[in-house]
C-alpha cells in the first residue's frame, strides 16, 4: 500500500481545529498502518478543544485528537504478522513500554513512558491514517461495527470501573452519572451479574437510555437528592465527578463496600465522609484508563452482552471534526458522536 | 399453629423408604416451622438411598432425605420475627456454628459443627414439617415459584463454583458435566460475564439442555475425547468426578487457568497432569457446598438471569419418594426430579 | 467459684469515675468467669472520660470503660468447656451475633449487634471480674504476660491495618502516628516483611519509641511537612487521623498503592487529594476494629515478632484508674498506660 | 570496555562440560554487558549436565548452563542509561516479550516467549561475560556479597512460593524438601511473619540447617511419616516433588489451606487425595519460575531478614564447573555450590 497524503484534523489552540495534510505515519518493525474509519468523540477530547489543556497537559503543539478509534489494517511493518492487510481492527490507544515495574506487574495503565492517542505531544486518530503496534490492534469479528470497535475504549473503562469494584453476581450497584461512561458501566455491571443497578443523573434523557441499557432504577439528581431509602449498594461506580453526589452516594454503600472513582472533577482536591466510610469499612479506589480489557470487551460485544452501536447518536465526517466536537455540549443529551473516516459521511 | 403428625419418608437402609408419622418439630427460640412445599432430588439422596451411605456418613438409624427445600412458614420460635407466618420461605439446608474459627473467617460450609439436612444423623426435609433457625430461611419473592425456592440450593453450588472459579466477564469456560449441577453452573457461569460456556457430557439430551441454558458449545465425551483445539479456557467447572476427563480438561486451561472440583468422584484419590499444572501455574480447588450464596442465588433467579423451573423434569408426591429417588437412574436424562409435598400430588 | 462483690469503676459523666460494688456477672451456658488481671487504657477510653461521648456513642447511664483485657478463668457456665478454671485468657472484647450476613461473610467486626466492651450500653473491664462468651476468651501461653495479653488488642488493631493494606515481603510502608497503635503498625509491618518502615509524628520521644521497635526512619512532621523525597511507599497506615498530614502522606504512596485509615479525625469529612488518587489509581480503605486477628496475635507476641510489654510505661491499679485514664494527657510520651487489677498496685 | 575473548563452559551432551572461547556477547541497544562474579549451581544445572535434557527441554547444541547471577557491569549499549559501568549487578535471568497477554497481565513468567538463561536454546552464564537488557540487571547493594547476588535468583523462588500460597503473619507452614529451595523457602515464611515453620526431609544434615534458618520444626521423613498430630498447617511449600510425601502433607493442611507445588518430580501425573482437598476446600497451585520478585529479594537480603551466604558450601572456579555439578551428588549435604568467575578461585 502506499498513500501520498495523510489528512487530520489537529488542535491548534482553544476551539481552533485545523485539517492539515501530513505524511502518512512511518511503520516500526511491528507495526501495521491503519485507514481509519470510526472514531468516537470523548470528553477529555472536548476538553482539550475548549481549554487547550487537561490539567497538567497542555497542547503546545498541534494535536491530533481522538482516541476511540477503529479502522482497517492497509500496511505493515517489516516484522508484523498478527494481522493481515485488509483486517479490519479496534485500536486500543495507548502503547506501555513492556519493560518498568508497572508494566511488569500488569499495571500497564500507570507505565509513566505510554504513549497514548491524543495526549499531549502524541497524535490521536481524528485522521486518514495512524500507525501502532500490532499488538494493540485487536481483530475485529464482524458481528462489530466499525462504530463498536470504536467504542470498545470507552466500553474498556467500564470493565476496567466494574473489574476494580469487583461487580459479580447478584449486586447492587449505584451509577452515578449516565453520559456514555455511565451508560456502559451500566451495562457491563448487568453483564457481570449485577441485578440492582441504579442510575443516577440530572439528565432525564440519559436516564432513560440507562434504563434502555439495563439500568433497574434511576434517580434524577436535578430533583432530589439521593437518600438512604435509595440504598444500600454494594459497589458505587462514580462516573461525575461531583463531590457533593460522591458523598451523598458513597453514604448508601454497605459495610465493607467499595467506591469507583472513575469521572474526575474539576479540583485536585475532594471532600469525602471518611466517619463513614471508616465506621463501614468502605473501600475507594481511583481509576485511571485501563488494562487487558479489548479482549474482555470484544468478547462481550461480539456475545450482543453490551449494546455499543446503540450508544451512538450523530456521526460527522472527517471535515467536520470542530462540529463533532461541538455538538455535545450543544445538546446534552446526545451520548455519542463519531466521526467517520474514510466512509461516505453521515452515514455511518 | 399446632400440627397434629408430621408424615416423613425414612430411609431405613439400602432401598428401604418408609413413609412415617412423626411428632412436628419443636422450635426453638428463633426457629420457625415451616409446612414444605418442594424438595428436590438431589444426586445426594440418590446415594444414600442406593447404598446407606456416603463414604464415612453411614446410615445408621432411620434418616430423612431431602435438603433442597421450600415452604411456608406455619409458625414460630418465642423470638423469631424475620418472617411473617405465611411466608414463602426457602430453606438454606446447613446451620452452623457461627462461633468456630471457620464460621468466623466466612467460611461457614467448612464449620465441622453443622447441622446439615440428610446428613446422618441430621434429619432431612422429604417431610411435612420442617424446623430451622430463622436466619436460614429466605423469603421468596413472588417471581420465584416453590420449585426453584427449593432449586436454589443446587444453584448455590454452581454460584459457589463459578465464585471458586472467578468466572467473570469473557471468560473462557468448560464446564464438564451436564446434569443439573453442570446445567446450572453453566447458567451462572453466562450471568457471571462468561462468554464461551462449552459442555461436555456423555449424555446428548443432556448437552442439548445445556446449549438451552447458555452454553456456546456442546462436546459428547462418549463420542471424542477432549483436545487442544478444544481450548484454551479460563476456567474449568468439573462437575463429573470422572478422573480421565478431568485430567484432559485440566489440559485444556490457559496458563494461570483455574479449576475447581465440584463433582465427587469415587476414589479417595485420583491422578492429575502435574507436569503440565506447574508448567502453567494451574490453580486446582477443591469445593464443598457453599457458604453465602442465597441472597444471591435469588436475587439472580428473580431477575431472571438463571432459569431453574427449567430444570425440572419430574414430579412426586411425598407418598411416593421411593419412586422419585429411583427416576433418574431409570431415565438419565431427567434432569432434576422435584418432591411436591403438601400440595396436589403431580400437579406442581 | 463463688465472689461475692465485683469492684467496677464507672464512667458517670465527663471526668466523673466513681469505685462501685456490682454482683459478679451472671453466666450465660457457655460464658466463662474472667477474674481481671490488665487492661490497658486506649485513646477511646479516655475520650469517652473527657468528654462522656464518642460521636454518636453516648454515656448515658453509669460506664465501665476498659476493653483491652486479659485475666484468668475462674468459674464457667454449664456448656463452658473450652477453658479449665486457672487458665489466664486475653479476652477479644466484642462478641458478635454470628448470624446476620456481616458475621457469614467473616466481617464480624461490622456486625451490627455487636456487644464490645466499654461502648455504650455494654460495660467493659475496669472491673475485678467480667463475663464473655468462652470462645471470645483466648488462651494466653506462658511467653506472654499478662499486659501482654491485654495489648493483644491493640495488637489486633495493626494487624488489621496490615492485612488491609496487604502489607508484605520487601515492602515500603509510612506509618503516621507513633503513638500506641502508630508503634504497634510499625512492629507488625516489619513481622510481615515490610524492609523500610518510615514512622511519622510530633512528638520526638515516640519516634524514638517507633525506631526502637523497628521503624527505619523518622520524620518529625513538627519540624518539616513530608516531601515527595520521603517517598514512594506502598502502604500508607494512617493512624493520626490528622487531615493535612493524610493527604501529604497519600501523596507519597506508589502507582497502585494503598492507604489504610486507622486514626480517626474530629470531622465526618475530610478533604483528599483525589486527584492524584486517580491519576496513580491509590486504594483507600476505612477501618472499624478488626475481625480474626486474636490467634495471629498470639502466635507473633509468643514467637517474639512483636514486643508488646515495651510499650506498657505506667501501671495503676483498678482504684485509681480516674488517674490512669488522665496520664496520657499530662504526659504525651507516655505510649501505654495499663490498669493492673487484682494483683499488687503498681509492680504489674 | 574492550574483552578480546570470552570464555565459556559449554555442554555437549551429557557430562559433557568444555571449557571454550567464545566472543564477547554484541549488545543490544538496551543492554549491559555484565562480567560474571558468581553463578550458583541450580538442580536443573546439575539435571541437564546428567541427562543432556529436562522433559522436552533438550540440548541439542552446546548448551552455557548457569542462570543464578551477578557481576559488574563493564559496557552498555547505545540507549542503556540505567547502570553506570562498575556497578554490581545481580540478573533476573529471563526476559520475556512483554508484549504477549501474559506478559500485560503480569505474569511475565508464563511468557511462551521469554529468553531464558540455560535453558535450551539460549545460553546461561557460566562464562565471563554475559549480555542482558537492563531492565533486568539489578543494582547490588553494598550489603550484599556476589555470592548473594547470584542466589537472589532462587530466593526468587521460595518469594515466588510464599506468595502464591499467601503466607502471612502467624501462619503454619509446612515446607518439604530442605534442600537449597526448601532453605529459602522456610527463610521466607520467617520474614513474611509465619510462626510456625516445619522443615521435612530425609537428610538430617539439611534439616539441621533449616532450623538455622528459621525453621520452628523438624521432621526427618526418612524416620517416621507425616502424621495428622504433625499439623495442622495453613500453608504446604512442596520442595520435593515426592508424590507420596506431597499427599501426605497435603492431607495436614487445614480447611481452606493452601498447597504451592515447586518441586518437580520424574512423572507427568501424580495422585492426589482428591477427597480431602474436595472436603476441606484445599487449593493446590503449580509454580513455573517467578515474577517480580527481584526488588522484593533485595530488599529482604539488604535488610538481613533472609540469609543467603549462609547457604553457601562451596565455591569452584569457572575452570572447574564440571566439578561443581558433580558436587552435590557426591555430598547430598551441600546446599548450594557457587562457581566463581573472574575472581581468585575457591576464596569467593
């Protein structure tokens, strides 16, 4: 394969995107060149589109977000066999070292070198074409649409929230929070065995799609606030960020239960009832993307477990990336966009 | 409530069940009565009514069968208040100690103080009446009809070994051994997150009632042994005691793969593929019943997620236990043979 | 054994201890008689003297304090068969129920219908005899003294914190607080491998008290806060309660790192540094006394892992444990303070 | 660093051993070239040297035994940056893919494509100069002797056991086989805060030197067998390989106690007693090498918890290695025999 030009969409600046034409990537050994063709819209992307910064990371340089991505195998590295051309491939984005501590105990997610999609200074997928290493392009079955095998990030973090709050069979859990993370942890805490999951959120749109997803209750927060008749719940799953409903929600844990920390809030700073959380012996756990989910995750997608094309709600082009990334905050209750690369646009 | 005669089914010896009238239980202080309803047949019984005993638990004076149990509750201790009179009730058939070290560390089904139903010399429930500890029934939700509140006891040992196994989400399962213990760990095994449950059995009716339960793969072991294309797997549920087949399951598992032995086989011993166990880091655990499983045993057969009414192939009425406990052996391919007591015989 | 009059100190308001004669407790079937030999003075006693509450525990009718305790069995109930008469006993001061689901999974310790010694209504052992359940009485062996016996409770107290930390082989472990139970986390640490033990406190002669029992370093957190240079550690075992000093010391804990909160703070909430819990994935756990430590306890004082007569500073006999229960305050580098009972005031 | 030449033992087959000169190893981008210090003779050296292979590991080229290492480091490659020329070392002796699922996972021991020293086709370190990624050489502290150095690779072993069998504060422990393993083995449930630490073998000499060690018990199975008044014991360490021996002291184990199999007998298979581990809900694990282990084994040398010259009986210049192999099956006492490289032979 050989292709002249590689087109992306990169972040100048604060709500500045740009399409810009590149080379297309060079391969390592063990790499494969991947056409890209769905690629979903997260927060953190739209973070960095109106701050130009996630905290501490800042773009100095132009980006190129996204990070959801799925494609087609179209090239490979001198040394790569796992995939042939034409594969079509889930990409989990970020590449660990393989040799540091973390990465030797299977934290592969805490190694300090990764490099990961859309994190400052490496590029993301909002573009025609991204190389990676072979051993992070997951085969897609074709029971997967190119839109699911984009969403299998984002359905990663799910596993990931659920594996840390050891979510299992006959548990009640509370998920606080029912954007697309919230949405998924749903689902993948019914995958697991949960049979209580609540949901909670100020958003009656999304709770309604929990409920689609899952969810067995839901409380919309904007009305009331949550109470012990709500509980008790064996694993919170906290995907706002919201100190106030953290604690409110961490109170309707049962003795010796846990809280997942997955949405992060705007202060490096957060109030906690620690009287209670000692009294009941609860455990709290941050969380920080994930690891060896894209096999659990292609499995439970391709077993029809999770629902991930479902999730979906408007699709851009490659051209339209600033639309994409706009669109969210213009109407809340849209769950996912994509952009679709490679492929007639809007249609998916 | 006062209950003139409660009618029991006694073994007396190999193949010698006589029906009896006995005085109705006496309560004690926090005990309730409970009028049964169903009793299931469980490979248990079957054994001790062929042979009058189980290894080291000889039949020594009359012993009524039955553990799998459910009622309604018809009276109450001084100072038992958890259920109501009329409560539909299922039976977790062991009380133990609650003082000993086992009972305190949670392990609860190692307590050597247990009082165990049809376990000599420990009276069990092919009976009118039956008496336990309040804390040991469990209220039944309407969802759930009198069969499966007894079938929950069987559901605890494939909850048990699927907790034993860590079966979670995508795992990977060969589940061997296809009666009810099989089909139900195979059915828990799917609610747990498994997403390849495969079945293997001598008997195809068997396999075929798996496949309906959620298995993804059937393989008759009286036609094929096991191979390695068979595999890998995660996790192995034996539910056979057959040690050949075990031996070629334990094969089949990944490396740091886990099996847990449910089924009992006849020997006090029995060879294992040492040599490839170390090699892989094979994790092999023993089970014996199971200890805090109700709550989740009902909360997943109301939701739904398991199906035990499924499972029953047979109904007799407490006049005729002697024929229930000889059906399975005239026809293997029934798979759970179910007692109805107190209610029109044969009808359910 | 017969005793006509049983000697307490009773809490009747704050500051206000008064000597009462009380019969000798009745026994239950299976309780043992325990004449008191040493209780040590924990922090809880001592609060519940100054300000005749702890939270939501209130003094409302006379108090005996007191819960860390050994003596000698000196009569027994009828089904009592555990301890011969003469046998010196360390009694585990909280007797659960047993039976509800916090006792069947092995969380005793938040079992709801706990009776612990010296919380409100339950009298503790600042007494001449006291009466427990015999399984809750556990047989000293001649190694151990009897201030040994008693401190096996707060023993239990850092074997929890430990356990909950998975404290282990070569670890790294920062323990705040070098107070009693600050020390006895570091000795324990070290007796389950921990290879660098940094104790952290205000007060320089219980730093040198840590360092004398095993800690490898010492921060006068009077003089200087802590830095990242003091760090990485695996396991935070937080036993001041102190909120600024926490979210420091969690700072400091590795990628995957846990800490463990033992001291407990004047609020119902604190603040935490959540986002550098999240970005390093730091587990966070509450805990309430501690369930299936007595027996460990034992074997690591007999065994000499732990020195637990190090820590006794002072000895007051049962008439004047208005003064021991005032020590500590007067003097803060007193570690523990023990009230010896029926033996020679004052030469333990 | 320029080395004109280096020299190796070579086996050619069995008992086979010469003496040639091989080039110094190239290095890889990451790596460092070691000069050897001390290299201890393992079992599996002494296995390969009697019978040219181990099951379907087979030398079928001249074959470097040696995989128990340390030295200085003398030349590194272009990107190595982690070890200054002149540093002492110790080598963890295989490096895996750490890309593969076992790899992410942490379990970099079951890497199916790991290089490992001395095992066919790659070779081991008895030489002068061996090559290595730097990730996995290991600063020696000052505290600790080559000799030390070399054997952190079998302390790897007896941590690897320790921990798969979860050996903790004031457990039993059972370790048969009180060979160099069986040494370590007891010397590491010592520091992980067992108590009780049985050593069983036929060689009082061996049983003599595990009490040295830590070992709290001693029991020559030459003499007498295990019997039921021997336990009982929380955790088996199986340093035998012995079929019967293993089911004897697996039959002491107490419910829910757990067994670590590390020896290696002659078979394929081997009997267990099914019906015990069945009742007593025992788990067997199979160990294959070590994981993260060599920080952990510094630490504990470093620290004095463990004692690893100690071990030591004889040392044996790299001019001599066919005599160190034959060593120990002249002399079953000896525990551990260390060939010097690079140094004045026998003064260590």
């Amino acid at each position: 394969m050989t292709a002249a030009a590689n087109l992306v969409a990169a972040l100048h600046g604060p709500r500045d995107v740009r399409l810009e034409t590149r080379a297309v990537p060079q391969l390592g050994e063990r790499d494969v060149l991947v056409e890209v063709r769905s690629v979903g819209v997260c927060g953190s992307d739209v973070h960095y589109y109106e701050h130009g910064r996630i905290g501490s990371f800042v773009v100095e340089q132009p980006l190129v977000l996204g990070h959801e991505v799925s494609g087609v195998v179209v090239d490979r590295g001198p040394r790569a066999v796992k995939h042939a051309v034409g594969q079509r491939v889930a990409l989990e984005p970020g590449v660990p070292c393989g040799r540091c501590s973390e990465c030797r105990h299977g934290r592969y997610n805490l190694c300090t070198d990764v490099r990961f999609f859309a994190t400052p200074p490496i590029d993301g997928a909002f573009a025609r074409y991204v190389a990676i290493h072979e051993d992070y392009a997951f085969a897609l079955p074709d029971e997967l649409s190119d839109d699911a095998g984009a969403l299998l990030e984002p359905l990663s973090v799910g596993i990931w929230a659920c594996r840390k709050g050891g979510v299992g069979l006959g548990d009640r859990v509370l998920v606080t929070g029912a954007g697309p993370i919230g949405n998924l942890a749903v689902q993948v805490a019914r995958a697991a065995g949960a049979t209580t999951i609540v949901s909670a959120d100020v958003n009656r749109d999304r709770l309604a799609r929990a409920a689609e997803h899952g969810a067995t209750g839901a409380i919309d927060v904007s009305e009331r606030a949550l109470t012990p008749d709500d509980g008790p719940f064996d694993v919170l799953l906290e995907c706002t960020g919201a100190e106030a409903l953290t604690s409110d929600a961490i109170r309707l844990l049962r003795p010796a239960g846990s809280a997942v920390l997955v949405g992060m809030g705007p202060g490096l700073e957060a109030r906690f009832p620690i009287a209670a959380m000692q009294a009941r012996e609860i455990t709290l756990v941050g969380t920080f993307r994930y690891a060896n989910t894209y096999a659990v995750a292609i499995a439970l997608a391709a077993a029809g477990r999770v629902d991930l094309d479902g999730l979906v709600d408007a699709h851009f082009p490659l051209e339209e990336v600033d639309l994409a990334l706009r669109a969210g905050r213009e109407n809340p209750s849209l769950l996912k966009v994509v952009v679709g690369v490679n492929r007639n646009p809007r249609t998916g």
